[in-house]
C-alpha cells in the first residue's frame, strides 16, 4: 500500500463532487456483511456519521488516528479533498470557498451521513463551518480546529508563496523531506519530529525525487479565495454545537479563539498545551482527550 494511504481498516468509497470532480473518501470501518445496508434501513440506532476534513497542506490519512477511535462508535470517514491526496485536481481555478463546501455537503449527502458531526481542521475546519451555516439540517455537531476567522491578508499570501518556493525539491529520500520540515525550515521554531510525519505524508515518489502530491500553484489558489476575508458572520449562522481547539502554539491565538466561541451561538472552548498548529497530529492523546466530552454530549442531545 502506497505511503500515506490509509491503512487496511479504511476502505475507499468514490464521491462525486462539485463539477464532477472525482473525490476519494475513506470509512475508516471493517466494511459491512452482506445484507448489512439493507438492516440499516430505516434503523435508528445506526452509528451516527462524523465527517473530517484535512486542511490545505493535508489529506485525508492524516485523520487516521483519531477515525480509528472515532469509529468505535461512529461512522467516521476521512475526504481527501479536491486537489489533495487520491482526490482529482482540476486544472483552472475550480479551487473556491463554494467548490470545497459544495464537495463535503455531496459526500455527506452521497454517504448517507447526516445528520453529521464535522471536524476540520485548518481551512477544512473553514470549509467545516460554512457548510454548517448553509446546511444546519446536515451537521448535528462542529469542531473547529486551530483556524482562524479573521482576514490574513496580502502579506500572508506573499509569505506562502515565498515558502513554497522555497522548498528545495524535488527531495532526495523521504528522511531528508522529514529532516527540512522537522528541522530546517525556516518556518520551524524548534525540531519537530511530528512535522516532518506530516510533510512526509504528502509527498510521493517521481522519477528524479520526492514530490508533493499536490501542485502548490492549486494550493495558493485555494487559499487565495479565503485568505482576504473575514469569516465571522458565517459563524453566527452556525445553529449546531460548535467547539472551538487551538494548539497553545498554534495559528489561533486564545483571544481570537474565544471570540469565536463567543460569536458562535452554541460555542465551547478547548485548547492543547504542547501542541502546534498540526493539534491533532503532534499530540493525538490529548486532542483525544480535548475533544471526546465534547462528543459525547452531542450524542446525548
């Protein structure tokens, strides 16, 4: 199986998305017996569906840990999204704010998830509580991890920009991708092993090296579409309970996050010490752990 491709207990299931394009999902569950679906039916005890949602320098893989938990007790699945992972990549700019919410509502609705729990991260968790504003009868619950609502700016895109071209690919082996993302970026504060994993998901093998999987011009355009505007109003269009995680050194800072909550008309708070931006991937356990109560009170409502 190909390097960051979930594991075997995932399967993929083919979504349809907006303007065709082709989206891999993967439920992170055995898959069902014969007969199964059809016992379903009509069943209302059925797992409740959760939906997760990788941010711009993600995949759906690196959800794998915690849909392997979650799926104890939900019908948890991991989309790659438009651009990312096993998922297509138009050419062109098909990389808008309404193609992404567009794709997560046509899995949601093509998977027979919802109502859902969504769980984001990054601009997934953008993506996340958009959906949730336009579509309240979909998403039964939200979290939003480490992403911001206010506007980034001109300067933000340039930084990006330069940052991608400064990345010295194509990589001679994969030790050296986790070595200048762990290490040697000089985006990094500190080493972090963790880091590297992440970047180390994302690339593939081609003939002269190692690669990212995705093409980081669709990446500035798909960020370019959110980065120069503000996203509060949509938050307090969110009717669903909403729990807003931030990594103590991660991109949201406490002020904004608890603005946030704040806004939001059913908002809660949680952050994880020892963590980055990558909350769910530098420290599993306590994301874990920030997370699962939160999860349980919206199966109990």
């Amino acid at each position: 199986m190909a390097r960051g491709v979930p594991g075997p207990v995932a399967r993929r299931i083919d979504v349809t998305g907006a303007g065709g394009v082709r989206l891999a999902a993967w439920e992170f569950a055995d898959p069902p017996k014969a007969g199964a679906e059809q016992a379903r039916v009509g069943e209302p005890d059925r797992a409740p569906g959760v939906l997760l949602l990788h941010g711009l320098m993600g995949r759906a893989s690196h959800w794998a840990s915690a849909a392997r938990w979650l799926g104890e007790r939900h019908r948890a699945v991991a989309l790659d999204q438009r651009g990312h992972g096993q998922s297509d990549r138009p050419p062109g700019s098909v990389y808008t704010r309404e193609a992404y919410v567009e794709d997560a509502e046509a899995a949601i609705e093509q998977l027979g998830l919802g109502p859902v729990v969504l769980i984001g991260h990054a601009m997934g968790a953008l993506t996340a509580w958009q959906l949730a504003a336009k579509r309240p009868d979909l998403v039964h619950g939200l979290i939003i991890c480490d992403m911001r609502a206010s506007a980034l700016g001109a300067a933000s895109q340039r930084e990006w920009e330069d940052w991608f071209k400064a990345w010295p690919v194509p990589f001679a082996t994969l030790a050296d991708v986790r070595k200048w993302f762990g290490e040697d970026d000089p985006w990094v504060e500190r080493p972090s092993p963790s880091r590297g994993e992440f970047y180390a998901e994302v690339m593939q093998e081609s003939p002269d090296g190692w690669r990212p999987v995705f093409e980081p011009e669709q990446m500035l355009k798909s960020r370019e579409t959110w980065v120069f505007d503000a996203h509060w109003e949509e938050l307090t269009q969110v009717q669903c309970p909403t729990l807003v995680v931030r990594g103590l050194d991660g991109e949201l800072g406490r002020a904004e996050a608890q603005e946030m909550v704040r806004v939001l008309p059913r908002g809660e708070y949680a952050e994880v010490s020892d963590a980055g931006h990558l909350v769910h991937y530098d420290q599993p356990d306590a994301w874990r752990a920030a997370i699962e109560p939160f999860l349980e009170g919206v199966l109990t409502r």
